[in-house]
C-alpha cells in the first residue's frame, strides 16, 4: 500500500507539476483531520510521511494510566504493553493504527480533503507559474476559439489561460495549433483558482518584444522610457542611451531595419516609430511627432504640461495623423497635451488640432 502510495504521487508530482512535498503536507494534514474526527483525539495524533524510506505511519500518542478517564488520550498499563513492552506509567505510548482502522467516515472524510488539498495545490502551482511570468511575454499555443464571443483559450505551458477577444489586435485571426505571444499583464488569486489577465494589445507586448531583439535593450545600455500604442495599427517608442557614443534609436531599429522589422512581423504589420528620448519637453515632443517634421515647440503650461507644435503647412495632416492618431500617441508618449498649428498661423476656428489625452 506505501508503495502504492508513494508511486502515485510521483505521478501527480510529474503529470501535474505539483511538488510531491507540497502535496505530501496536504495530505498529511488530511489524515491528521480524519483521525481526530473519527478518535476523537486532539494535538496527540501523529501523521509520519516519509517518501525518501516509504514509510507511512499514522499514531495516536496516550498517556500511561491506572484508570482511563479519555480514550483518546489515556491507555492503560496492560494495554500499552501491546504497544510498548518499556512503557510505565505516566509514560507515552504511541497507539499505531492501521489504515483499515480509520473507519468508513474517516477514510471518506480523507479522501474528500486530499482531493480538496490536491485541487489547492494545483490552483497555488499555477498561480506561482503565473507569477513568476508577471509582465512577461510567454508563448502560447491555441486550443480553441470561441465562435460567438471571439475569446481564444490558450494553453501555456502546463495551465490555460484567455484571451479577450478585447485583448486580441484588431482584425488579428487565430486558429487552433498556432503559436502565439502574449502579455502576461496581471495575475491575482481567486476563489477558483488564479485570474491571469492577458493582452495581445498592452503596450508592455511592444516593450518586451523589443527587450527580446535588441540586445542593448537588454544589457542596459539603450533604456526604454515610455510606450504608447494603438494595437494593430502603429506604436511610437521611446529610447535613451547614457552612452553618448549609441545611437539607442538605430540599435532599435537595426542594421537595414532588420531588428525593428521582425518586431513588425510580430504584431502583424502595426507601424512603430522609434523615437529618442529627451529630457527637454521641447525636443521630445518634436521626435514624438515624427514622421512629422516640426519647426518649433513652446511649453505653454509646465505644470499643467501643454505645449503647442509648429509645424510646416505641408506637414500639418502627417503631424495630426488619421484620425489625429500620430497626435494622440505623441500626448500619450510624452505625457504633454499638444496643439499642433501649421506654420502660416491661424487660419480660422476650425484649424484642425492634434487630439489630446
């Protein structure tokens, strides 16, 4: 029966990647329950899990006394000699029980809390998988798409998670089989079982894609500032570089485009401007607006952060973007409201201005 035993928690351990000590301690605390349910007994029960000898003893330690008054802490002297040929009065004895002793309730009673404790340790081994992967890109592979809502279930590793169709690059298809990134954004525990958020469109995608192919990024020589996107369409980076000697802008993109290019590929053609970072307002904005030239850029409001762009009348419509993207993505990677205004002037109340955060 040890064997048994022992043998099928090596399956778990291996089938489900629950630890076997973790699970062992479950269990462990299972019977400890059942055995003070169906005896009675209190702090005097003792449940020894050995999986290294394959041992497996479960006890009830009594008190040697003339007269019992509590089964189940109390033995007397002839009875404990069963159990101990040196035990004596007032000594211990530990009463060794079998598992066929336990008694229906007990075993049921076990079995229901090992099963309980098992489904807690998968549910706190998945959250932990989760964890470690917080803010992280992982790849998944999918294993079903919701026909109705869009939602796409996907396996990582040995756990699943969803992905909101919400959450999915506008117009993207997924099919089953196919390996995809995906964002771990957060993960927190739940009634049952870990609630992992994960995003196909979170700037931190773009951010971590980018830690992953250029290596400058990743040895912290080219620093990422801010990220701003709109998933599936374009996204505007920020780099800096201490080391006046790297260009961060050129390591992102790459030698003839080509690190800047698989990142493309990645997120299925969506546009990426890298831009450098500056710490004066005035030149970030600028770069932000690219591929807009501009003329000029005046703080209007440091403390409230506005600004306003000049740029030149032929440039106007690239500077504000379609739809005023190319502007809205600048406010959001600057962190500054922008008024774009060509560089003619005025030209009336309905002179077209960049949208702001």
């Amino acid at each position: 029966m040890n064997n048994e035993f022992f043998d099928a928690l090596n399956l778990l351990e291996k089938e489900k990647g629950i630890p076997s000590d973790l699970l062992i301690e479950k269990i462990r605390n299972a019977i400890l329950n059942a055995v003070k349910r169906d005896y009675g007994a209190s702090d005097n029960v003792i449940v020894e899990i050995d999986p290294a000898e394959g041992t497996f003893n479960v006890a009830i330690r009594k008190q040697v006394v003339e007269v019992v008054e509590n089964n189940a802490t109390q033995i007397q002297l002839e009875e404990a000699k069963k159990y101990s040929k040196r035990g004596k009065l007032e000594d211990y004895v530990d009463v060794k029980l079998e598992t066929k002793q336990f008694g229906r309730i007990a075993a049921q009673t076990a079995k229901h809390i090992i099963r309980q404790g098992i489904r807690e340790a998968e549910r706190s081994q998945t959250f932990k998988d989760f964890q470690s992967k917080h803010h992280e890109i992982v790849t998944a592979v999918v294993q079903k798409v919701d026909p109705k809502k869009g939602n796409v279930t996907l396996e990582i590793g040995k756990n699943e998670a969803v992905l909101p169709k919400s959450e999915m690059v506008p117009g993207e298809v997924l099919r089953e089989g196919d390996r995809v990134k995906v964002y771990i954004v957060n993960v927190e525990e739940g009634d049952k079982g870990p609630k992992v958020m994960i995003s196909r469109t979170h700037p931190g995608l773009v951010k971590r894609l980018f830690e992953m192919e250029v290596p400058e990024i990743y040895d912290g020589t080219v620093e990422i500032k801010a990220v701003s996107r709109e998933a599936g369409s374009r996204t505007k980076i920020a780099v800096y570089s201490k080391d006046e000697n790297v260009d961060p802008v050129g390591a992102c993109i790459g030698p003839k485009g080509t690190r800047v290019s698989r990142i493309v590929d990645e997120l299925g053609g969506e546009k990426i401007d890298v831009v450098r970072y500056s710490d004066s307002p005035e030149k970030f904005v600028a770069g932000a607006l690219s591929p807009a030239d501009v003329v000029s850029v005046e703080v209007l409001d440091l403390n409230a952060r506005s600004c306003r762009a000049t740029v030149p009348d032929s440039q106007l419509s690239l500077a504000i973007g379609n739809k005023g993207q190319n502007a809205r993505l600048a406010a959001r990677l600057t962190g500054y409201k922008i008024d774009i205004r060509p560089e003619s002037g005025p030209i009336g109340e309905d002179l077209p201005k960049g949208e702001q955060e």
